[in-house]
C-alpha cells in the first residue's frame, strides 16, 4: 500500500491590534530598547486588550488557514490546538474554536507542551493522517501569554507577545511531513513555570500568583544544546542531510538561539525565518506565526523542505521535517 503524507495545504494566523514596543516597556519598566535588542532580538511584541482571547486569535487563524486550503469547516475530522493559556479550564480552546467554526462532530483536543504546543500538535495531527484515523485536520498553535507577565518583572515581561497560527493537514499520496521528533524532560520543570493551578490551587497574590517564573540563562543554555540534537535526529528520522533543507523555521524566543541553531545546521541567515523582532515569543502560536508570515511573503515555495522546531517549559522539544 501506498504511504499516506499528511501536507500542508493551508495556513493562516492572526495577532491582537495592539502593538507594545521596547520604547513603550521603557516608560513604566527599567529597561532599555537596546538591552532587550542586543540580548533578544525583540523589538516589538502584540498584546491582547482585556477582552480578547486565545480562542479569538486560533478561530481568526483557523479561518484564514482553512480559506487558504479551500477547505470547509464541515470537512475537517479533527482539531488538535496547542496552547497553555487556553480561554477557561474546560471545555478545551479545541472545542470552543470547532464551535465557532461549526465544524460540529469531530474530535477536537487541546495539548499544553508550552512553546513546544503547536510542533507537538502536528506531530499527533501527522500521527491521525498516517493510520488512516483522519484526512482533513486543522492544526493550530495559539497563546496570550501576556495574561501571565507580571508587567512589573522586567526579566521576563520584555519576552512575550500574544497571536495564533494555524495549518490544515490534509492526507496524500505526496509529502508531505517526513518526520517528527516529540520529547520532554519534566525534571527541568522549575527552570520555566507557572506553578500555581486548579489542583495545586491558586495564591493570595497579584493575578493569583498566575505568572511566568524563568531561570533565563539556565534556559538558554539547554535550549541550545537541546536544539543542536534535536535538529541531527530530525535529519537522520527524515534521511535528510542539512544541505537539502531550503528553510529553517525555529520557535521564536531568542535571536540568539535561532542563531546558534542556524550555526549547527551551516544554514546562512538567510534560510532562516525570523519573526521574532515583530511578535516576541508567542510560545504555540510562534512557529505557525512563523510558517504563515514565510508563505504569505512569498519566501517558503511548494516543494521545499522545511525543517520546524521548538523548546519550552516542561521542558519540551519538538520538530517537524516536511515538504510544504
Ligand atoms: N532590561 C535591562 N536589564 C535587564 C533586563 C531587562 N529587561 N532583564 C534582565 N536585566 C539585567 C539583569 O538584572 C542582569 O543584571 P546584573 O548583571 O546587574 O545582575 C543583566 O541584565 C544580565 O542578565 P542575564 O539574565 O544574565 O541576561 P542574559 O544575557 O542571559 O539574557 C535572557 C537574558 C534574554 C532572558 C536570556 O537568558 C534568554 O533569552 N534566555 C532564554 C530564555 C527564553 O527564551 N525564555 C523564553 C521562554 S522559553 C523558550 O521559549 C525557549
């Protein structure tokens, strides 16, 4: 029997209106515009205004992704959406995006790998296409991880940004997605965490203790070796060599990470896709912000090979090699 590939046939992504530059930070945090440059790349990020949701920025994304495709909502047999900021406890964002999509009746979930949330996505959605179990699946990464910044941290509240990217897999005879890598080590938990919830209950504090804790520069340093492996096993999953890979299309945290990643594959800069001077780190909504940007602006063609990746809390690392 022929292999099944799932292909991507669409993307689409969405941001908030609302654009909070380093200039605007330097007003009420001690910062400065050329710290968060010269440390992150950052130069902007989009923020939600109170109001706006996770679930808004995956259904405008899942919209554009699904007109793109020239799919209907009614067609699809699964939604997965990596968030870690979904809208309410439950029902998932997975759920409440199929509703108002109207695509009643197929099976919809949510996955919280923090910024690994959209790669781990299309690795399950890949996994749905290949048994046969689904042929039309929408796959979103989607997050307003500003609902978690403690303005006054400013650590940490230069680094994040709010939006949604989204792509509709649809099973075929060609690539297609060659491979997918998913791991985590839950043992580095406390170096990036928000460890107050549901069950573990909630603080007597600003926000209810909800906000990001992050040990940065331990951070740094495991993503970039993490990535530097991650990228060889991808390759060697896909039987690819670096030279085949036209783009690298990374989760958008660090310039400096990005770079480093670029190094190890001796991809010039040029075959990387960088977004995050315009959007921050949007944690699940990066890498798909990403891919919509590149294939919007004309950079990524049909018939390239791409190579996905990202690193978040958990910690967790997931890529994607695959044939847009
Ligand atoms: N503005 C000005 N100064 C600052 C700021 C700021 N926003 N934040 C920290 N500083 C100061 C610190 O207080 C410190 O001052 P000191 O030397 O007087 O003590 C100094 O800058 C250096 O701080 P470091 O933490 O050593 O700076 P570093 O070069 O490591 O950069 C950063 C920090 C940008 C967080 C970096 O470690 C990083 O990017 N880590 C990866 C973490 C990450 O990307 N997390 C996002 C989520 S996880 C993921 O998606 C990968």
């Amino acid at each position: 029997m022929a292999p099944i590939y799932a292909r991507i046939t669409g993307t689409g992504s969405a941001l908030p209106e609302r654009v909070l530059t380093n200039a605007d930070l330097e007003q009420f945090v001690d910062t400065s515009d050329e710290w968060i440059q010269s440390r992150t790349g950052i130069r902007q990020r989009h923020v939600a205004v109170e109001g706006q949701t996770t679930g808004d920025f995956a259904f405008l994304a899942a919209q554009r992704a699904l007109e793109a495709a020239g799919v209907k909502a009614s067609e699809l047999d699964l939604i997965v959406l990596g968030t870690t900021t979904p809208d309410i406890i439950f029902p998932s964002t997975a759920c409440l995006v199929q509703h108002r999509l109207g695509a009643n009746g197929c099976a919809a979930f949510d996955v919280n790998a923090a910024c690994s949330g959209f790669v781990y996505a299309l690795g399950i959605a890949d996994k749905f296409i290949r048994s046969g179990q689904s042929k039309k699946v929408l796959v979103i990464g989607a997050e307003t991880l500003t609902r978690m910044v403690d303005w006054s941290e400013r650590e940490t509240c230069v680094l994040f940004g709010d939006g949604a990217g989204a792509v509709v897999l649809e099973a075929s005879s060609e690539p297609g997605i060659y491979a997918t890598c998913l791991h985590a080590d839950g043992g580095y938990k406390e170096l990036l965490w928000n460890p107050v919830g549901v069950s573990v209950g909630f603080r007597d504090e600003p926000n209810h203790g909800v906000r990001i804790n992050m040990s940065g520069r331990e951070v740094f340093k495991v993503a970039v070796k993490t990535l530097d492996a991650l990228v060889e096993e991808t390759l060697k999953a896909a039987g690819m060599e670096a030279s085949q890979l036209d783009w690298l299309i990374p989760h958008q945290a660090n310039l400096r990470i990005i770079e480093a990643t670029a190094k190890r594959l001796n991809m010039p800069m040029e075959q990387v896709i960088v977004t995050v001077d315009k959007h921050a780190n949007t944690s699940a909504g990066s890498v798909p912000l990403a891919l919509d940007y590149a294939v919007r602006s004309g950079k990524v063609q049909r018939g390239q090979n791409l190579l996905l990746e990202a690193f978040g809390g958990g910690f967790t690392w997931a890529s994607a090699l695959l044939r847009y």
